[in-house]
C-alpha cells in the first residue's frame, strides 16, 4: 500500500515522533509505514486522516496487485 503520511508531515511542518505522539503509536510505526514496511489498521488510518484533516483515501493507496 502507498500512501503519503511522509508528504503530509513535510506539509504540516511535523516531525515523526510529534505524529507518532498524536496518533497514539512510536515513532518506529511511522517511520516503517512511510517505508511502506506497515500496513497501519483502519483506526490508524482514521486517526492519520483526522490528524492531517484529509480523507483517508488522500493518504493510503492500495497498489495495484497481480491476481495471477
């Protein structure tokens, strides 16, 4: 899954670790879900998208998956 959380923190002037602290998470589970390393649970992603006042939809995008 992409998304935009790195994008969003450069915009919002935010550090990991002040993101990290809002969302209730460590500032590691930043950092891997900005390396497309963790997929974050629906009520992470709505607390992103709450934090940053954007959908959800304007953060994540699901990559296209070959279904072979």
């Amino acid at each position: 899954m992409k998304n935009n959380i790195k994008v969003e923190r450069a915009r919002n002037d935010m550090t990991q670790a002040k993101l990290a602290e809002l969302a209730e998470v460590s500032r590691q589970t930043i950092n891997a879900m900005e390396l497309s390393k963790y997929v974050p649970s629906t009520v992470l992603a709505l607390k992103l998208a709450k934090i940053f006042g954007r959908e959800v939809q304007d953060l994540f995008e699901l990559e296209k998956i070959d279904w072979k």
